[in-house]
C-alpha cells in the first residue's frame, strides 16, 4: 500500500477576512503555495462554507451519480452544487478570494473561522462557530465514549 499524500485539514484557525473578501487559508493546509486551487460552495443547509480540493470535488460528484436517488433528482442535485460552487486559487500570500454570494449565504465578515474537516475544510462566521462547537461538544463527548477515545 501506498503512502496517502493527501492534505489531511485538522485544526481550528481564527482569521480575519478583509474588506475585498480575501482571507489567508492556514498555511499548514497549503501544499503549492500560491495557485493552489480549491472549490467553494455553500452548505446546503447549516450556513457555512465548505472548501474542497479538486479531487473531493469531482468524488462528491461520483457520491451524487452513485446514490439511490431517481435520475432526476441526481441531476437535479448536480446541478445545484456546480451551480453554487466557484473555483477559487491562493494568492502569493496564501489568501482565496471568496465571492460577495458566498459570504451572505454564509454571513461571513470580519472575524472568521477555519475547521479542519478531514479531506476538506469549513469557513464560518466567529460567533455562529461559538454557538455551533458549544451546542456539539455534547454530541463529540458521547460519539468519542462510544469508540473509546
């Protein structure tokens, strides 16, 4: 078996976004630098970003077309999440331009926060993350004494 060189995105890193919208990704989650390339899209339902590499991209898609639902719901589906995704790229500094959309749908301003999530990462409002990790803590306690961590 080969060695996985995937990015793993693990941590919580406090930014602050400035007024063009272009905030640093954590610089531990980068592996080119500048012209790094990731996608952005809206949760369809919980009011955070979800940043992807190229490659989760493309599997969520393959998760759609390899799903039980109706073929046209697929589509349907598909169309949506390409429709609310932008590609966005690091600039010399590291920092992804997010889009006007993006960060009303996700009331991103000012003081934002980065989660590590695995093979992607998120992108939410400071205060709205607060609220979200606090009313969680319970549901990470009871999940982590059910695998004995």
């Amino acid at each position: 078996m080969g060695q996985d060189t995937t990015t793993l995105f693990s941590g919580t890193f406090e930014r602050s976004m400035d007024a063009k919208k272009r905030v640093a990704v954590p610089a531990s989650w980068l592996s080119k630098g500048e012209g790094e390339a990731f996608h952005v899209i809206p949760h369809p339902s919980e009011g955070y970003l979800i940043v992807m590499p190229p490659a989760e991209f493309v599997q969520t898609e393959q998760k759609f077309e390899s799903s039980s639902l109706p073929p046209d719901k697929k589509r349907k589906a598909i169309r949506q999440f390409y429709g609310a995704a932008r590609l966005v790229a690091t600039d010399s500094q590291g920092r992804i331009l997010l889009s006007e959309e993006h960060c009303a749908k996700a009331n991103l301003s000012g003081d934002i926060v980065f989660v590590g999530s695995r093979s992607r990462f998120e992108i939410w409002n400071a205060d709205r993350y607060a609220q979200t990790s606090a009313e969680d803590s319970t549901i990470y306690q009871e999940a982590a004494n059910s695998i004995g961590l």
